[in-house]
C-alpha cells in the first residue's frame, strides 16, 4: 500500500473534526472549520508531501473512542501514539503544551517560561494556534493571562465547552 496520511471525519458535539494518522500514529485531531486548518494542512503538505486518503485505520478509531470519552467526563488523559509534524519550535511548544494537566490552565506566557524563551510570548500563541492534535494536546488549557477566554481553532463555543468538562467556569 502507498504511503498515505489516512482521515476521517468526526463530529464532536462541539464541532466537526479532521482525525488523522500516518504510519500507525496519530498526527490529526482538527476542526475541519478551524481558522488554521488550511495553514495546518499546508505544513503537511510541505513537511510531508504525501496524499490524505479517506479511510478510518485502528489508532484513528481509537482516538475517536478515547475522544467521545473525554467528552462524556469519563476520561482525563489520552492514551495514543502521536507524531508531532512541524517546525522545532513549534513541537517545543507542544510538548510543553502536554504537561497542562487535565482540569488546570496556563496562560501563553507560562508557556514560553516553561520552554525557556520567555520573551517569545506570541510566537508561543502562533505555535499553540498551528496545534495539529486539539483536545490530545490540550491547547484549549491556554487562557489570558488575566483567566479570560483567547482565541481558539474550534472557537469560542468550542474551547468553553471543552474547558466546562474539566470544571473551568467563566
């Protein structure tokens, strides 16, 4: 079979999503009407030059599973084997992303304090926006500085929602 980054889409009941994999790991959790899902597929496209095919394969149903879960408050931590495509920078800010614990907020300045670069404050926010894997990688755990809602892929609506499950209130 060719190398291909194998899709699916997923409607969570905060919005639809793009899940994807690549060689058995997850790469893929995105709002398909996010504002940076077009810049997002384009890093792929760059990165990794190879075809999104439509089909599910068993870490993209797995991750569906572990998804609806979260959704439902049944589950706090995923369980799934992830491959991180972007620039260094950018996988930086992701890893550190992965250590916000579930029911816990940071604000973009935490952020770059964590990574070591803590005058990079908005290079941080453009690299949590370009996040690949939302929900698996918590970037909805990044609030203002001053615990006010910013900007999110999914929205608004979506990033409340999410934040609702794990006992945030505005």
């Amino acid at each position: 079979m060719d190398r291909a980054i194998f899709y699916r889409q997923w409607k969570l009941p905060c919005g639809p999503m793009i899940v994807a994999s690549l060689d058995n790991k997850l790469v893929m959790t995105d709002w398909l009407n996010g504002w940076h899902h077009q810049t997002i597929l384009n890093r792929f496209e760059k990165l990794l030059n190879l075809p999104f095919k439509e089909a599910t394969t068993a870490v993209i149903d797995c991750a569906i599973d572990q998804l609806q879960e979260y959704c439902e408050g049944k589950r706090k931590q995923f369980d799934l084997p992830i491959e991180l495509i972007g620039t260094p920078f950018q996988i930086k800010v992701w890893q550190a992303l992965q250590t916000i614990a579930y029911g816990q907020y940071v604000s973009y300045g935490d952020i770059a304090q964590a990574i070591g670069q803590s005058k990079a404050v908005r290079a941080v926010g453009g690299a949590v926006g370009q996040n690949p894997l939302s929900i698996i990688i918590p970037c909805h755990r990044v609030i203002g500085s001053n615990k006010t809602l910013t900007g999110y892929g999914g929205g608004f609506e979506a990033k409340r929602f999410l934040l609702n499950i794990e006992g945030y209130r505005f």
